[in-house]
C-alpha cells in the first residue's frame, strides 16, 4: 500500500513537471526572440518645401549685395519657392545607412538660364560604429560648418540662412570622406572632420581640398551649447598662392521657453583682392579678411501653435579695405546690416505659416560718398509658407 502511494505521488509529480515545461516552452515560443531578431532592410521618404508671398517695400538704389532681395525692385510681389527637398533614407544593414536628396534652392541656374532646376544634395554612405560612437560618412553629405549644429538651434532656415551661410562663408555639403564621434554615449561632447573637394556640388576643377573640422560641448543637461568650427582651402598655387582659413564659434542657450544664441565668425583670405594704389598704374594683391556675426533669439507663445523669433546680423565683407586703394575685385566698400522678426502659426505639426520682416541695409565707405550712395537698404514683407512630409 505504501509502494502504491509512493509511485501515485511520483506520477502526479512528473505530470506536473510535464505540464508545467511544456507551458514555458509555449510562452518561450511566442515571447520575440530580441537579441536574435534578423535585421530586416527598410528605407523611408521624407521631405519639405518652403517659399513665401512677398512684397518689396524699399529697394537699395544701388542694387548692392547678393541676398535673398538684393537686385529686386521696389513694389516688386510675388509667390515663390525658395527650397523643394525630396530624400529618401535606406537601412542596408545593422552597420550601413545610405542617403539620398535632390533639392531645388532658389538662384540656382543652369548656363542656359533655365530656373528651377533640380540638382544632387546629397548621395552618401555611412559606416554606422566604425568604432564607438564614430561613424565613417563617403560621399556627398553636410559639411560641419553650420548644418549640423547652427542651423538646427536657429531652426529657422525658412525664413533665412544661418549668417555663415547667408554671406556665402561655407558651404552646407560638399563631396569627400567625414568622420563623426562623439566622446561619450549620450553626446554631450563630439567632433566632426571631413576632407571634400570645396566645391559643394559642384564638379571640382583642380587638384585642391578643403578641411573641416568642429569639436562641441554641451552642459546642463544639454541647455548650454558651445561649438568651434574652422576650415582650410588653398585654392591656387601660382601665379601667386591664394587661400581661405575660416574660424567661427557659436554658443547658445536651449530652454523650454527660450532659445538664444550668438554666432560670430573671421575668415581670412590670401591674395584675394587686386588693386592699384593712387598714381600707380600696376596691379597688386592683398589679404582681405571678413567678419561677422549674429544673435537671435525664438521661444514659445502659445505651446504647439504660436512661436516668435527675432535676429540681428553685422557683416563686414573685409575689415583690411583701405578707401586709398582702388579695388578691382575680390573687396567690397560695403558693410551690411541685417534684421528679421515674426511669428511662426503651427496649425499642424508639419505646417507652419510665417509672417516676417526681412530688412538689409548697406553703408558704403569709399571717400566722398553721400545721400543713398552712402546709405541705403532693401526691405520686403513677406508671409512664409513651410511645410514638411515624411
């Protein structure tokens, strides 16, 4: 009776260790395996146009300068783009992203004239850990002049350039190899080198190369921005070197409420500018050096549907001009001044309506200049569309 007893728990016992494995085999088979998941190839395309109604109130009267409105006349209106971005973004693998973009910036042309044209932005492919928290970028991407840290703080490039780009400083991409790393995991310190060809997208036509570089810290908790920038270009050997060195640093301040910062740059240039000296009929060169910054501010009004911005820019295309020497390229007489103000309306996330003030003013020192000649400005009131999908 005992032996019967002994062999009825035993069975009871086996039964439920037979049930009781078979009930964790069943939820282990359908509990997602997530260290042995099988990468799976996947891309997305994405997008944004921006342009605006505008209406030119004040034209400089001597159509000085090359931004947005300055050869246009005064009572001059229209609606128009000034950027279409259509990318597409693949995931080839665990290690390797590529990127795609095919934009259309106002100004640009072809030799026949025709506007609106579609040209390449970017083609390129990342090298996703290279090593730690470094990534390996070939091709034709965004350079670190502005792009990856300026640009994205202002936040907004539809309605102007970072100042950098607006006085045609650096370039935004260019074609070359880039490393980006940051120095801990969750980015509070990076850097970001790049060798190109210097000619952004356009097909190079000599042997030189443009080095970039940029190093950034962020603090408190990411609120307090601090970046350094420069580059190098020699673009001519003989008959006479010529080069740019640019240097340009960028903090800022990113709250809940308010954004602020402040971007100052000096680029340097050998050999750049050809003048003649009064009573003197033979051509020299000179160093010129430019110098300039900005300071702007954006915050919230009301969250999600109403938020302002305001900016204020000093340009001075070359702080060695001398109003002795008769220049006949490569220095300008004059200094620029630029502001704009608005609002930014958020009927939807991906849609935004921007009325602004975009202003420029000129002031001319060549000797014996008076009236508009000495000082003057472009002026346009303009109301911003933006809008994005993806």
């Amino acid at each position: 009776m005992k032996k019967t007893n002994t062999k009825k728990k035993l069975l009871k016992t086996l039964i439920v260790m037979f049930l009781c494995a078979n009930t964790s085999l069943i939820f282990a088979q359908d509990k997602p395996k997530e260290n042995n998941e099988e990468f799976k190839p996947s891309g997305k395309v994405w997008g944004y146009v921006f342009g605006d109604y505008y209406y030119k109130t004040h034209s400089d009267s001597l159509n000085r300068g090359n931004t947005q409105y300055a050869n246009t006349s005064k009572n001059m209106n229209a609606i128009d783009f000034r950027r279409v971005y259509l990318g597409y973004d693949y995931n080839i693998s665990e290690k390797f992203s590529t990127e795609f973009l095919l934009a259309y910036e106002q100004g640009t042309t072809l030799s026949d004239g025709v506007t609106r044209t579609v040209f390449l932005k970017a083609a390129n492919l990342r090298w996703k850990n290279i090593f730690k928290n470094n990534d390996l970028v070939i091709g034709q991407s965004a350079t670190p002049s502005f792009p990856m840290m300026s640009e994205k703080i202002w936040s907004y490039r539809s309605v102007e350039k970072t100042i950098a780009d607006m006085r045609k400083i650096a370039s935004s991409n260019d074609v070359g190899i880039s490393l980006q790393g940051k120095f801990n995991d969750k980015g509070d310190y990076g850097y970001n080198l790049m060798i190109a060809d210097g000619t952004s997208q356009k097909v190079p036509a000599n042997m030189f190369k443009r080095f970039y570089g940029d190093v950034y810290a962020k603090f408190m908790n990411q609120k307090i921005i601090i970046d350094l920038y420069g580059d190098y270009y020699r673009s001519q050997l003989s008959p006479y070197h010529k080069s740019i060195n640019t240097m340009k640093v960028f903090v800022a301040y990113q709250g809940n409420k308010i954004t602020a910062g402040v971007e100052a740059f000096m680029q340097p240039s050998e050999n750049s500018a050809i003048y003649t000296e009064p009573g003197v009929l033979t051509k020299d060169t000179a160093n010129t050096s430019s110098l300039g910054y900005s300071i702007f501010v954006r915050g919230i009004i009301i969250k999600d549907k109403l938020n302002f911005f305001a900016r204020y820019d000093s340009y001075d295309p070359d702080t060695k001009f001398s109003a002795d020497r008769t220049y006949t390229s490569g220095s300008l007489p004059n200094t620029e001044m630029f502001a704009t103000a608005g609002l930014d309306f958020t009927p939807n996330k991906n849609v935004h309506i921007i009325p602004n003030i975009w202003y420029d003013s000129y002031s001319n020192r060549t000797k014996n200049v008076r009236g508009k000649k000495k000082s003057d400005y472009d002026m346009a009131a303009r109301l911003t569309f933006y809008y994005l999908f993806k």
